[in-house]
C-alpha cells in the first residue's frame, strides 16, 4: 500500500488541540497586539484551516515583518541542504503566539546591569558570566554508629 504526501500528511498529532484545549478560541489570541520586529513562535491550530501554515513551519520561531487585519507575515529560516533560506510566510493570528524565548535573557540583562551599578558604587569587583553546576561539596560520612553489614543469601531447605 502506498504513503500518502499530502500537504497536511504526518500531521495527526502536531494539529490536533491539546488536552482540555479543545472548542472556542481564547479571546487573548484575538487581542494580543503584534508589532513588526516581534519574535513569535508559529504554531498550527488545528480548529481554524484558514491561513494555516504548512507543517514544515509547525513549531518554528521567526520575526514579524508585515501585520495585517488578521494575519501576520513571518520571516522564518528553513534549513534546505546545507543552507538556511530566509522563507516569508504570511499566517493567521490564530497560529502564532508571541516567543518566550528572550524573556529569560532580558531578565539577565536587566539583573546584570543592577551588579554593574552596585558594584561600581561599591568600588568592587563583580563577575556577570554563568557558570555551570559545580560539584557537590565534598564531605566525610560518620561511620562510628554505621557498622557494615554482610549480606549471605539464605540456606536453601527442603520441607520435606
């Protein structure tokens, strides 16, 4: 038997709404504002088939180019080969939702900057880069109430 390609083929899960998710649209996807230069991540939803992206979008983040009445235009990078091709796809409001991906390096920013004021205040020195999570402390266990204990297996019997 042959493998359908269709447009929306192998696209059973990525579409459908998720747990508790299904019936009538938020009303927040309808309001929130979208400016040019916003990053915002593409996602299908699979109640409204209008200005539905295709499923190689599905889960990608771009960047706002064009806002119209009730879409948006998205400059997506494909990867094709070896290259990345900047892709322009134009998508209803339904199917993107603004990317969370900067927040947590803005609130970085932010919280550096402040170091950098008190530091400078303090006359001290400060250091702004992430580290990795170092080992743990070393540490010596008491073992004067701690005996060890020999395990035997049990003598097999017969109950004869």
């Amino acid at each position: 038997m042959g493998h359908s390609a269709g447009l929306r083929a192998g696209t059973r899960y990525a579409f459908s709404r998720g747990f508790k998710q299904k019936g009538m649209i938020r009303l927040s996807t309808y309001l929130t504002q979208y400016k040019v230069g916003d990053i915002v991540d593409v996602v299908a939803n699979g109640a409204v088939q209008k200005g539905m992206p295709h499923k190689v979008y599905h889960g990608k983040t771009g960047v706002v180019y064009n806002v119209t009445k009730s879409a948006v235009g998205v400059i997506i990078y494909k990867k094709v080969g070896y290259r990345y091709l900047e892709k322009r796809v134009n998508v209803r409001i339904e199917h993107v939702r603004k990317s969370r991906s900067r927040e947590e390096f803005l609130s970085r920013v932010k919280e550096n900057a402040a170091k950098k004021h008190k530091a400078k205040e303090d006359g001290t020195m400060v250091y702004l880069k992430r580290q990795p999570v170092q080992p743990r402390e070393a540490r010596t266990i008491d073992t004067s109430n701690n005996k060890p204990e020999t395990l035997r297996p049990v003598a097999y019997e017969t109950t004869i």
